[in-house]
C-alpha cells in the first residue's frame, strides 16, 4: 500500500479536471466567464489548461455500478448485459421494463460531441507555447505538443465510443458556430468513421508526442518510482495502440462487418449506405494492428500480473486480487478517478453485507447465470460432464480471500456448486455462508462472520438493500477497508481502461476467424489460463479432457467464454455480446431474456429467537434457498444491438435517420 497517497493525489486532481462542468451540445462557449472570450483563454496559461483539461470528461468509470450508475459513464453496462444487478437505481428497470427510441436514458452522444468540438477547438487556437519560462504556469513547446497530441486521441476515443454504442454516426470535423439554425449532420458510413478514427490515430501513434509507456523505471519495484502515477490518466503511445487494435476488432466484429441483415438496408436520406457487407480483409486488419501493439508492448516490458509464492509457482489467488489494487505492468492504460472508499455514495458499500458495519448497504448482486460461467478447478465448464460439478449436497470449502493468504481458512456446510471452483471466481463471488475476508465483531456470528442471503440472514431480501440474487460482487473489493474503528476507510486505485489479457484474447479470436489452425491462438488463450490457475486447453487436449484444437467453432465459443469470466463486471461484456451477435441467440450463453438466482425467500440456516445464528439446513434444490429462481425477464429485442440515436436528435434534424428496427 506505499503507493496509496500518491494514487489519492492523483485521484484528488483528476476529481478537479472531472468537475470543471458541461455544456450544451457542439457548444463549449458557455464554459466560459461572461467577460473571458476564446481568444483570451488561448492567451492564459491557466485558462488553456482548463480547457484542455474538459477532454478528459470523455473517460467512463465502469466500476460504478451501484446506485449512482445512472448514465452511459458509469458501470450501467454491465447492468444492462447482465454481469451484476442492483436492487436500486435506473438499471433495474431499463431491460425488465424495455425502452424505446425517446426513453432511452443511458446515452453518450451529447457529452462526447461536446468533447470532440471542445479538443477541436483546443487544436485550431492553442499556440505553440505559451507563457513566460520563468513562470510556474509556462506551457513549453514540447508539453503542448504533448497535449495536442492528446486532445486528438480523446477525439478519436470520443468517437469510438459513439461508434460501439451507435454505431455510424456523423463526423463532425469543422468548427461549425453552434448558434447556426442551419447546422445539420448526416451519419457518416460506418466505414468511413471507422477510417477517420484510424487516422486520427495513426497521427497520434506516429506524432512522436507521446510518452511510449507509462513506465519510469522498470527496474524499481517501488511502484512509485516504476510508473508515472501522478499522470496515468494521460495517454501514451502504448495506448494510442491499444485503441486502434480494438477499433479494428470491433470494425471485423460481425455486428459492424455486413452480419446484422436489417442495418444493411439502413441509408441516409440521399441514399447512401450506411451499414457495409461483409469483408474478411477486416479480420486481416485487426491482426496487424492487435500485432503492432502485442511486439510494441512486449518490448516494452509489459506483462500479464503474477504474483509467486515462495516456491516459484504462481500464486493465482494474490494476482487476481492484486490486479485491481495497484498500478501494474500488464495495465496498458487506467486511470486514478476511481476510490473505493466507505461511503454512501462509492462500490464499496454496495457490496459489503448490510450487518458488517455502518453504512453497508450490499446491493450489488450477480446473476446466476454469471456465477455458473467461472469454470471449475480442473479448467472444465460446470456442464461438462467431466469437471466433477454438483448442485447436490455440501461440502467444506477454503476461502481463498481471507486478510492473512497464508491462512487455510475452511468454510462449513456450502453449496457444492461453490466447491472446487476455480481462483477467478473466488475472487469475483460472495455467496451464501462465505466467512468474511476480515474479523468483524458487530454482527450476528462475531468473529466467524459469514454471509446470508437467505432468509433471515443480514443480507436477506427484507430490506430493499439486497442484491437480489443470493449473490454479491467481490471482484475489486479492497480486503482492509472496514467503515468502523481504526480500519482503512478509504483506498485510491486505478480503474483499468485497456489491459494485457483483453488484447491476448482478441488476439486469438481474430486469429482463429482468419485460420483456426494457427497455434497463436491456444498459446494466447492460455496465457491467461494460466495466470488464472487453471488448466489450458493444450493441457487439457493432451490428458484427453478436452479437445478444442483447430475447430474454428469450438474455439470462439472458449474464447468468448473466456472473455466473459476474465473480464466479469469490467464493462466489455455489453458491447462483446453485440458485436458478436450472441445476445440475439435465444438459447445460447449470452442470452438476454431470462435471469435467474437463488431463492432467497427461504432460510438456508437456523436462527434463535434473538436472532442468532444456530445451525444450517441441510435442503437444496426444489423448495430450498438453493433452488435457481427467475430473478428477471426481461424485454429483449433485435434492436439492442444498437442503441438508438437519441430520439430529439432524430426529431430536430432533417439528415440523421435512426437505427435499424428503432
């Protein structure tokens, strides 16, 4: 934790550079004081430091996903596709209830075309210094080359967040006067955005502007002096190449690449086409760019994060957790906006159980379907009839997240189909009568707390603070934060934007769409396996297990299955289940209409009538806590694929037309 004031340093100044405030659509004017025009901010050091300083708005923080997830900045993506449930909030109702054109709330457009207009404005009018060199405020020629440099990578990841959402939308590259009545735009073809977002930065890649990494000094592993914490938010090369990669998987993706038959079909009003047919060229594109970034990272020293015991073996456990607590050398780019703190507003009482300690509220659940998506200890899925699963009977299981990690602490009487699972879910999942990570002695069990979501338990569905489910997130909880007594309230962390083990794994999806034989693909795929602790798939084809080798179809559905489980709850799921098209599969893993959880109107252990814990029961299935139970449906269209343009957009403009079966 040496690093923790350092991280709250560069949390306070961003919180500063995120509340400078927002402004009308194209018109960033209004920023200004009456009495300061535009030209005037580009004379000022100060003033042209706020300025630049409103392109960072354009950065979501996809860890906020309890109450307050309430726009298209926050974590109401994995709302929306289901990786975690709130039992309050705007997510509860947007897929259950369903939304049309006019009263879809979670949109991005305005904000991120204010972005763009406000970085175009920073590039056409910022000179090339400014100030006097003497002076603490003095901008020099290199550091605003810099910041030009990055204002044009927050234009272009400004537009592809329009492009994942929305997909074509118009590219607005003049200074046109806000104030204009006549001011309209048409929605560029999707391939001529994608292009102009390649551009943009390839300028950016090749402008060397930009520091390469974010790493001072490989060599300390002080990670004060090993990275530039104080400016991690600030792009690099090394991300400029992470953005463009991504851009072009999505670009392959077949949501975007001629496999959504109804947006084919979709043209402006002049007729032209917005939506292109399908081009295998694109996957070839997506390989050199995600190969760019993979030499140009690992040259660099970046690397998937392990950490080892004293034997040498990797410590599956302790690199999951420590992933998302500290900076560290598999992230490519993050920023410090996230804090996990103790209070009403911030994750971390969202999921901390109601009866640990004041201020918890613990509604931040996980479905079902998710949980039975992490794979078993040995590397199966549970459905295999090979991995050993029950939902049958109970069993004594380790808690692998206790505050000491050299302790073998055994929880009693859990479900087996929480035992023998493997250290990612762990890591992500509070079930029912899990022990507590802490000593806690302001609750029913004192020291031995456990967590209870069934009836009667302190996290029970009594209270409208429940997560839902029988389920509670756990994935990037920080073990030593406890809101009572002298314990740590609060813990500043990067929240990671692009990181190593995403771009492995979009690296062996593209390559098995253009040769399902290329051995790149399981190498790439276990990489992660392993960081994980479980098995790979060469392993396991070799002990004769499992056999996914060269079967282009079997090895997209491990990929994608693998994504989901690596990536659970980071805001990738949203958007990777519409790219591929699987959301629309009815029966398929990535389903969107029925959700389910445990039964939590019913008690899985005894209580005494002070309302202490006595013992458990011993009923599962039918009847029991343990029987899986609709907790959504929810209103599912083909539409979802994309998210509509907003519908006032649409009414007040005579050239955009909406998405398909909007």
């Amino acid at each position: 934790m040496k690093d923790i004031k350092l991280i709250h340093k560069l949390f306070i100044s961003l919180a500063l550079i995120f509340a400078l405030g927002g402004c009308e659509y194209l018109d960033v004017d209004k920023e200004l004081a009456e009495n300061v025009t535009i030209e005037e901010v580009f004379k000022n050091p100060n003033y042209t430091k706020q300025w630049y300083a409103e392109v960072y708005q354009c950065i979501p923080n996809y860890s906020e996903m309890g109450l307050y997830a309430t726009d298209g900045f926050k974590g109401i993506w994995s709302i929306l596709s289901g990786d975690v449930t709130t039992a309050r909030g705007p997510g509860l109702s947007a897929m259950t209830s369903g939304f049309n054109a006019e009263s879809a709330q979670f949109h991005k457009w305005w904000s991120l075309y204010k972005v763009i207009r406000q970085g175009q404005i920073f590039l056409a009018m910022a000179p090339e210094s400014m100030g006097n060199p003497a002076d603490a405020t003095y901008i020099s020629q290199t550091e605003m080359n810099r910041m030009k440099e990055e204002v044009k990578y927050f234009i272009a990841y400004s537009y592809f967040q329009l492009f994942e959402l929305y997909g074509p939308v118009p590219i607005a590259d003049e200074l046109a006067d806000p104030t204009d009545p006549g001011i309209d735009y048409a929605r560029a073809p999707l391939d001529e955005l994608i292009n102009y977002i390649d551009m943009l930065l390839e300028e950016v890649i090749n402008s060397g502007n930009l520091p390469e990494s974010n790493f001072r000094n490989q060599s300390d592993s002080n990670p004060t002096n090993r990275y530039v914490l104080d400016q991690i938010a600030r792009p690099t090369k090394t991300a400029a190449l992470a953005l463009r990669a991504r851009l072009w998987v999505y670009a392959a993706s077949p949501l975007f690449n001629g496999g959504f038959q109804e947006a084919l079909s979709v043209t402006n009003n002049d007729g032209t086409r917005l939506f292109p047919d399908y081009d295998p060229a694109k996957w070839v594109t997506a390989r050199k760019h995600l190969e760019a970034l993979l030499s140009y990272v690992e040259s660099k020293g970046y690397s998937l994060h392990v950490i080892r015991d004293d034997n040498g073996e990797i410590n599956p456990h302790e690199s999951i957790y420590r992933l998302y607590q500290d900076f560290t050398d598999e992230i490519l780019w993050a920023t410090g906006v996230n804090n996990f703190r103790h209070v009403t507003l911030d994750m971390e009482p969202r999921t901390t159980p109601r009866d640990v300690a004041t201020g918890s509220f613990g509604n931040v659940g996980l479905f079902q379907e998710g949980v039975d998506a992490f794979f078993m200890a040995n590397g199966l899925e549970i459905t295999d009839p090979n991995s050993g699963y029950t939902s049958a009977g109970f069993s004594k299981v380790r808690n692998y997240t206790r505050m000491n990690v050299k302790e073998e602490k055994y929880d009693e009487h859990i479900s087996n189909m929480y035992a023998n699972r493997e250290p990612r879910f762990y890591q992500s999942v509070i079930y029912e009568g899990r022990s507590w990570y802490q000593d806690v002695t302001t609750n029913k069990l004192g020291n031995n707390y456990r967590v209870f979501f069934s009836r009667g338990g302190g996290s029970d569905n009594t209270s409208q603070e429940n997560p839902r489910t029988g389920y509670m997130l756990n994935k990037f909880k920080n073990r030593n934060l406890l809101n009572q007594g002298t314990n740590l309230k609060q813990w500043g962390r990067p929240w990671i934007l692009f990181r190593l083990a995403d771009f492995y794994l979009y690296y062996a999806e593209v390559l098995n769409e253009i040769d399902p034989n290329n051995p790149l693909i399981i190498d790439y795929l276990d990489k992660v396996r392993e960081r994980a602790g479980i098995p790979g798939y060469r392993q396991l084809a070799e002990e004769g297990k499992k056999d996914i080798i060269g079967n282009r179809e079997l090895q997209r559905e491990a990929i994608q299955k693998e994504r989901r489980v690596e990536l659970f709850a980071e805001g990738n799921r949203y958007f990777d289940i519409r790219r591929w098209m699987t959301a629309d599969i009815s029966d398929g893993p990535d389903q969107q209409l029925v959700f389910t959880g445990m039964n939590m109107n019913v008690p899985a252990a005894k209580w005494d009538s002070a309302g202490r814990f006595e013992s458990y029961l011993n009923n599962y299935g039918p009847g029991s806590y343990y029987e899986r139970t609709v907790i959504e449906n929810r209103a599912w269209r083909r539409a979802m694929l994309f998210y509509p343009v907003p519908y006032n957009e649409i009414q007040k403009s005579r050239l955009l037309v909406q998405n398909p079966l909007w």
